[in-house]
C-alpha cells in the first residue's frame, strides 16, 4: 500500500484504500489485518484506521475479532443463494419503481460506456466500481434512501466473492446493462425488470456452478 499524504478526511482515505487493497484481491481469506500494520503501512494514526474497520465491518467486508485484528468474510454456498436472492428482488424492484428521466438515462448509458472500456483495458478495480454506479444509479432513481443503502451494502459483499471470479461474468454484464436501458429508453419496464432478474440470477448460477467445480477439484486433489 501506498502512504497516504493528503491532509483530508483520513478515515475515508483509509476506507477507501484498504477497500481498495480488498478488491484488487491483495488480501487473502486467512490473512489478518491489524491496526498497528495499517496504521504503519498508511503512515497515519490507528484512530482513523480503526473506524475505517469498523465502517467495512458494517459493510459485511470483514469481522473484526477483539484482540486479534479483522479479516475478510467468507461466504457459503447458501449465504451466496440467499445474498442474490434478496438482490434479485431489490434490483427488479429498483427498475419497476424508478423514475426514469433523460437525466438517469444519459447516465445510465454513460455508465455502460465506462464499463465497456474498463472490461476492454481490464482495469479491475474502476469496472467493479462502475457496476456498483450503475445499479446504485437505478436504486438512487426510486428515491427510497433505505433501498439505496441496502443495495450499496449487498453490492459490497457480493463484490467480496466475485473478486476472484471476475472473468466469469464480466462481458455478460456489460451486455445485461446495455440491454437494460435500451429497454428503458423504449419505455419497457416490465422488459427492463425481466431483464435484470436475469441479469442478477445468471451471476448467481454462474458463481455457484464455479465454487461447486473448484469445491469438487479440491477434493479430487485432497483424494489424489
């Protein structure tokens, strides 16, 4: 990690960089991140590294441990179902009750635009924040702020696993999203609502297929 040096808000530049360090997959499942370490590596104090844990803590990112420091969440195959489960419905709910104005699609389309040149360059981390944008767009669009910060929340944690899957999905989405607003700009929402329930549930299927091959290989090995 980088020392930070700008004189501003130092937890969320601490936030944002270790975010940061966690989506660039620099930070294994087992790996422990202490105050002290971050604190050093940062070159700032343990106080606004300390609520930048807990801020990721309240996202779902990590669990922190007293006396021991914080570490990634894991998921389990069930928690994975149940996560986009609950997102399929907020996302298709998102879509039904947006308000949808030149302003949100010229955005939307923005958006699409932005991910489509990170999948092309491979610029992990700006593509995974540009989804993120895109579906918090569409969730700002309704106006319902408890939507929004659910979503942004479920967004963060699903991110956490798809870190290590990002090739999986990555084109399919890009198309999904242009899909979406076309049918938007047509006017279609109950096309839009149907095309994000698909968007949302192939992620998931192709996810747990994945985790289901790389659970069957590592048992093979454990065999061998």
């Amino acid at each position: 990690m980088k020392k930070l040096r700008i004189p501003e808000n130092l937890t969320t530049l601490a936030y944002k960089t270790i975010k940061s360090y966690i989506w660039e997959g620099r930070l294994d499942q087992g790996a422990r991140l202490t105050e002290e370490f971050l604190a050093r590596q940062l070159g700032i104090s343990k106080s606004p590294v300390r609520e930048a844990l807990n801020r990721l803590e309240s996202e779902g990112l990590i669990r922190i441990e007293p006396r021991r420091g914080a570490f990634l969440r894991t998921f389990s195959m069930k928690e994975i179902a149940d996560l986009y489960d609950l997102r399929e419905a907020l996302e298709a709910h998102a879509v039904a009750t947006a308000k949808v104005v030149p302003e949100l699609l010229d955005k939307l389309r923005q958006s699409v635009e932005r991910s489509r040149r990170y999948m092309i360059s491979n610029d992990k981390l700006h593509y995974i924040n540009e989804d993120i944008h895109f579906h918090a767009l569409l969730a700002r669009a309704t106006g319902n702020e408890r939507l929004v910060e659910t979503l942004e929340n479920l967004q963060h944690q699903v991110w956490l696993f798809r870190r290590h899957t990002y090739d999986l999905s990555r084109s399919k989405a890009v198309a999904s999203h242009r899909a979406i607003v076309e049918a938007l700009e047509k006017g279609d929402k109950r096309r839009a609502e149907r095309l994000m329930r698909d968007h949302i549930s192939g992620v998931c299927q192709r996810l747990l297929a994945h985790f289901r091959e790389q659970g069957k290989a590592v048992a093979g090995a454990a065999r061998r």
